[in-house]
C-alpha cells in the first residue's frame, strides 16, 4: 500500500482497545486419610485482545469482498474466554515411596482470537467460533531404592471445535491446531556414594511428543503436519561437598522433531522450526 504501489495511503488513523471482566476461580479440596487427598476447581481466564494491523484495501480488495469481518470493529479483536473444570487426586503410598498425581479436566473456549491469512500477504485476528478440551494427566514418582527415583507421566487431549466456523473452513469436530492427542515422558536417576565425602549420578530421560497440525481445517493451504517425535536426555556426574561435576548429552539421539511448521508466504519460502539438535557439554556447579 502507499505512494510507492501506486496507491493513496490507506491506513486508519491509530486505535486504541480496552478489556475488562470477572475472572472467578472455585476450588474444594478433601483429605481421605493422612497420604490422599481429592480435588474439584473451576475457573475462567482470559486473554487480552488487540488491534489488528491494517489491510491495504487496494492490495487485497479481492479477498476482502469474498467475506464479511466480523465484531462490531474490524480493526481491533476482543479477547477470548476459557472455563477449566477439573477434578483429581494426589497421594503417596508405601511410606511415601510412590506419589501419584492425577486429574481429568475439561475446557471450553468460546470467541476464539483466530488468525486470519490472506493470500494478498497480510492477515488480521478475529474472534470465531469455540473449541473444548477433554484430557486426562497423570504422574508417577517412585523411589523403589535408596537413592533411585523413577517418574512417568502422560496426558491425553481431546481438543476439537465445538461449531462450524466458516471463515476458517473447518467443521465442528476438527482438531484444534498445536495439540497433541498424547504425550509422555519418564526419566530414572540414581545417586551412589564413591566414597565418604564423593556421591556419582546417572540420569536417563525420555520425552514423546504425539503428532500435531497447524490449523483446524485440512482444507487450508496453510494446513501442515508435525509428526510425532522423541526426545532422550542424558546426564552423569560426581560431587563432592556443594560442588557438582556433569556431562550431558541433550537429545542423545538427535531427534529432528518439528515444534512449528511454516507454510510458504509472498515473503518466505516453506520453513520448519526444530528442536534443538543433539547437545553435548559438561557443567560445572557450586552451592554456597
């Protein structure tokens, strides 16, 4: 847009936005016997919503006729709202060798800020459509032997739109974007005494990450997959009175796990953002 694409200026004059609410929280706690308790909260949040950047008229024309905007201001978007439900229970078991948290939670998403691209090369955030979220968490800690700790833990998520939102393609039920339907990670450390005043450690950790997409919609030219990929850690060192010495291997077996993966744009060329690759060093600390 401007004098330099044959155009007169068209960017609104600037604009402000506000938000304000009521963001309650409930939470009822109770203790079955000494080790165990059980739980049930909600609460909602929010996040704020903005102005969005101006779309040359005379750059994207086209598309902007194929649509109508929606709120009451095109030029700003208002913020989205999310209600968590969520009941569990956490405890320890023989004589606090074994911990165990666990939840099941469920979300609901209404007037969600969604990102609106233009093949003309701008975009703006509206708020359409609503999503819910069903998971289950848990997580294990155990110390079978002194000086072993072993955790696992994984979730399961349900996260899908509960309407049809048009301007995004997408149909109720679709997936939502960025979620992982499963995940887990375990890890196992234990720590042995070399001598009277030397203890040595070895750490192994295991990380997966479950597939996700980019959008709702697999209709959309920006619709992209990002598999599922694993990730192993490793540490081992010695210390000796609050001082730590360690070598690690970071991602021993160089996963190339794609955290964000970027559609080609008039500006860029298809893109993927990764992981950091295998890292090995060493670390030296003091606690004083």
């Amino acid at each position: 847009s401007g004098f330099f694409n044959g155009a007169i200026p068209s960017d609104p004059p600037r604009r402000t936005s506000k938000e304000d609410g009521f963001n309650p929280k409930f939470n009822v706690s109770y203790d079955l016997n000494d080790d165990f308790m059980v739980y049930a909260q909600a609460a909602r949040g929010f996040r704020y919503g903005g102005i969005n950047t101006p779309v040359p008229q005379d750059v994207c024309a086209a598309e902007l006729a194929d649509f109508t905007r929606t709120g009451t201001d095109p030029n700003t978007f208002a913020a989205d709202k999310v209600w968590n439900s969520e009941v569990g229970g956490k405890g320890s078991f023989a004589d606090g060798r074994v911990r165990v948290n666990g939840a099941y939670f469920h979300l609901v998403w209404d007037d969600m800020q969604t990102q609106r691209r233009l093949d003309c090369g701008f975009g703006f955030r509206e708020n359409v459509g609503g999503a819910t979220s069903d998971g289950v968490e848990l997580e294990v800690t155990a110390n079978p032997i002194q000086g072993l700790t072993l955790t696992a833990g994984g979730a399961y998520i349900d996260s899908k739109l509960s309407t049809d939102v048009a301007n995004l393609k997408a149909k109720e039920g679709d997936k939502a974007p960025f979620v992982p339907e499963f995940t887990f990670s375990g890890s196992a450390e234990y720590v042995f005494p070399v001598s009277d005043d030397l203890d040595a450690f070895v750490y192994a950790g295991y990380q997966y990450m479950g597939e996700r997409f980019t959008e709702f919609s697999p209709q959309l030219s920006t619709y992209r997959k990002m598999d599922a990929y694993n990730v192993v850690n490793l540490r081992a060192g010695l210390t000796h009175e609050g001082v730590e010495f360690s070598v690690y291997a970071n991602n021993a077996l160089d996963s190339r796990g794609v955290i964000r993966a970027l559609p080609a744009s008039p500006f860029d060329p298809e893109a993927r953002i990764r992981i950091v690759p295998r890292t090995v060093g060493a670390n030296i600390r003091v606690a004083f």
